[in-house]
C-alpha cells in the first residue's frame, strides 16, 4: 500500500494557499469601474498620451487664430460640440469593453486552469477505458496510477460545474453569448450571429448538457474502479468483464460527449467563429496531457520504492504514447491552421489573425513545446527509457499544453490584456495543489497492483 509522505502532502497544501492567496488577489486588483480603467490606460500611455494633448491644444490655438467672425466661431463650436458628444459616447464605450476585460483576467485565469486539470483526468479516464477495450496486455501494472489520477474527476468537476453555473449568473463575461440584449432585436447588444445559435447556445440547454457529460464520466469513472477492486477479490472474471462492456459503452459516450464539450466549453468562446476539426483538437491537447501525467506519477511513485513490476518497457511505451499523441496534435494544429488560414475567408481566418497579432509569442511557443521539444527528445528510443528525459520531457510538454489552452480562452474572453502573471501562475498552483492531494490520497486506498486481472502476468513480465 502506498503511503502519502508528509512533505508532499504539505507541499500540496502549501500550493493551494499560495494559490488562493494569488487568486484573491487577481480579484482584488482587478478595476471595478470605468474610472479605474481609464486612470490605468492614462498610466500604460502617459507619454502618447500627454503629447497628444499637446497637439490638440496648439491646433485649437491656430484655428481660433483663423476663425475671426462670431457667426463662423459659432459654427465651429457647435460643430465640435457635436464630435466631442460623439467621442465621449465612443469613448465611454471603449472603457466599458477594457473594463470588461480586465475583469475578466482573474476569472480566465481560474477557468483555463480549472479546465486544464479537469480534462488532463478525462484524458487519463479515456486511456484506461481505452486499455481496457483493447485488452492490452502491458498496462495493468498501471490501472491503479490511472485510477489514482482519475480520483480527481470528482473534485475538478464539481469546482468547474459551479464557475460554469457563475458564468450563467452572469458574475463575469468570459462568454459573450451569455451577456444581456445579445439575442434580443431591440438591444444595443443585439448580435445577429448569436442570435441565430441561440436554440443551441442558451445557458439552460448548456448548463444541461455540462451536467450530463461531467456525470456520466463521474458514473464510469466511479464503476470501473468499483470492478476493478472487486475483481482482486473475486474467483473468475465476471468484474473485469463487467469493466470491459462498461468501458466500450463509455468511449462511445465519450467520443461524442467530448466533441460537444469542446464546442460549448472552448470554442464558443468565439461564437462567430467554428471548426470541424476543433473537437479533435481539443481532445488530442488533454489526452497527450493525461498519458505524461501517468508517466510522472508512475516515475515519481517507482523512485520511492512502489510499482516493483513496472520496468524500463512501461515508461518506454508511456513515452511512446507522448511522442505519437504529440505528432497527432501538431497534425491538427497544422491541418487548421494551413486549411483556414489558405482560404483566406475573413469570418474564419480573423481567429488566427488575432492569435498571431496579439499572442505571438504563446501562440507559436506552444508549437515548440508541444511538437518541437517532444520530437527532438522523444524520437531517440535510448531516450524513451531514461527515467529523467521522460520527466524534462512530460514537464515541458503539460506546461506546453497548458499554454495551448490559454490560446484557445484567453483572446475570446480578455483580447489585448493578456498577460501570464499572478492570477494565471497563482491558479495553476492551486489547482496542482489540489490535484496532488486528491490524487495521491487516493493512491493510499487500495493496493497498487491490480493483482487478478486476467492479463496482469503478461504486463508483470513485459519487455519491448
């Protein structure tokens, strides 16, 4: 049996303190009203700023100069009356919007970090149930860490269900098709294109359909782990045939589960915009996530002594896993990029301006990350089983995927004022704060060799 060291639990207490700490603060900090925001874009251009107002000042000297006859000076003032009534209405427009944005930054960072973990464990549940069906014969000295790993489902989905059910409460505006008079004619709100999704993009039927998905991978996840402990017990195979009808009916809950989750969790972030390829996507993002996180935990729990039959070829074939899932991954960001992007045709094609224009930096670097660094590393089978490159590599590639999700959210719900700082980094700690606890407290409940499986000697003696 696996015991929880003391040190990693605190440790994992710690992040989550320092989490909601950073947090909090995010919240804090954020500007409450459209005078705050004005005083913090008059202090990030101070310097345009007062030199504009130079300009403007020594132009209406020199008009004033010209405008000698009362009947022309009347004219002008009134016509620059006029504009200025325009410019302010433009103008407290603009506030309203970098208000909206920079209130939405500490809710964006907690969602983005809420999301990420919550579908690394999905990922992590789709392996298993996968493994499962195709009755492999080298993973069942894993199916505990998996299990382990899936214990935080429950957790994750209850927080993530609850920041969803705020959105619809509208406590923030991280999605625009949930903000007020978008659907109605006679609103200044009124989006057209919303408008015409609205049967599908409503927050009732969302809410809905977000209950079904997180409780119908909540009911396999619970089941299966419920066979598989009750199959160590047992004098036949009843449990684990149990677990393999469940798990074939599961994927296909899954596969259509996760693509609608994709639309409405992510890219509706962009209601004017889709892609047939997004849910795929999505899914190759969090699944190469979850296996790199089996093999961090089944590197970590074999360095303090546990896992005695899991040897080089696992982690061989883990790290196999990571390369491949990496390659799938690049193939899709390319294949819509390429495609989009070629065509040309403005509706689409503004996603990856915007991406490319204001998060250059993150768009491109998650290619590095997530295909490029794995690639390099990963392609030497040397490499593959050395405990210490698969772990520089799977650390790379999570905080690679992390930055993929941040793509995908954060231009939707914050545009230009993206920046990964306390409210992002204070985020990512406490939900890996949490993750480790309930993660490795789970570890600590049943043995961690799922000893009857009917394939369990076959994977005890694995060699690739």
């Amino acid at each position: 049996m696996y015991t929880f060291s003391s040190k990693l639990k605190t440790f994992s207490f710690i992040l989550m303190a320092v989490g909601l700490l950073g947090i909090g603060y995010g919240f804090l900090s954020a500007p409450k009203d459209i005078q705050e925001v004005e005083k913090i874009l008059a202090a990030d251009e101070h310097g345009s700023h007062g030199a504009a107002h130079e300009e403007k000042a020594e132009a209406s000297q020199k008009e004033a100069g010209h405008h000698e006859s009362a009947e022309a000076s009347h004219d002008a003032h009134k016509a620059a009356g006029h504009a200025e009534v325009s410019g302010a209405n433009e103008h407290e427009k603009h506030l309203e919007h970098v208000l909206h944005q920079l209130q939405n930054k500490p809710w964006s960072a907690v969602y983005v970090a809420c999301i990420f973990f919550l579908l690394l464990s999905m990922g992590v549940l789709a392996f298993y149930a996968i493994q499962q069906v195709a009755q492999a014969g080298w993973s069942p000295v894993l199916f505990r860490v998996m299990q382990g790993i899936t214990a935080y489902l429950p957790a994750g989905s209850v927080v993530f269900f609850i920041i969803l059910v705020l959105c619809g409460l509208h406590f923030n505006h991280i999605f625009v098709w949930l903000g007020e008079g978008v659907t109605d004619p006679k609103s200044p709100n009124y989006d057209a294109i919303i408008a015409g999704k609205s049967g599908y993009l409503n927050f009732p039927f969302w809410i809905v359909r977000a209950f079904i998905f997180l409780l119908g991978w909540n009911i396999y996840r619970h089941f299966s782990r419920k066979n598989c402990l009750a199959q160590d017990e047992a004098n036949d195979d009843l449990y684990y045939k149990k677990n393999f009808k469940a798990s074939a009916g599961f994927l296909v809950f899954f596969i259509v589960s996760e693509s609608i989750m994709a639309w409405d969790w992510i890219m509706s972030f962009d209601p004017h915009w889709f892609s047939t390829l997004f849910a795929w996507y999505v899914f190759a993002s969090f699944f190469v996530s979850g296996i790199t996180t089996i093999a961090l935990v089944t590197i970590y729990l074999k360095s303090k002594g546990y896992l005695e039959y899991v040897n080089n070829s696992h982690i061989h074939d883990l790290a196999k896993f990571m390369f491949g899932i990496s390659v799938f991954w690049t193939y899709l960001w390319f294949s819509q990029f390429m495609l989009i992007w070629y065509a040309n045709i403005p509706e689409e094609v503004t996603y990856f301006v915007t991406r490319i224009q204001l998060y250059n930096l993150p768009f491109f670097g998650a290619v590095v990350m997530n295909f490029v660094f794995p690639l390099l590393i990963l392609i030497n089978t040397d490499f593959k089983r050395l405990n210490w490159v698969v772990v520089m590599a799977g650390i790379v590639i999570l905080l690679g995927h992390y930055v993929d999700f941040f793509n995908m959210i954060m231009p939707g719900t914050v545009g230009d004022k993206w920046f990964i700082g306390v409210p992002e980094i204070a985020s990512i700690l406490f939900f890996l704060g949490l993750f480790i606890f309930v993660v490795f407290t789970a570890l600590t409940k049943s043995p961690l060799l799922a000893k009857r499986n009917p394939f369990i000697e076959e994977s005890k003696h694995f060699h690739y």
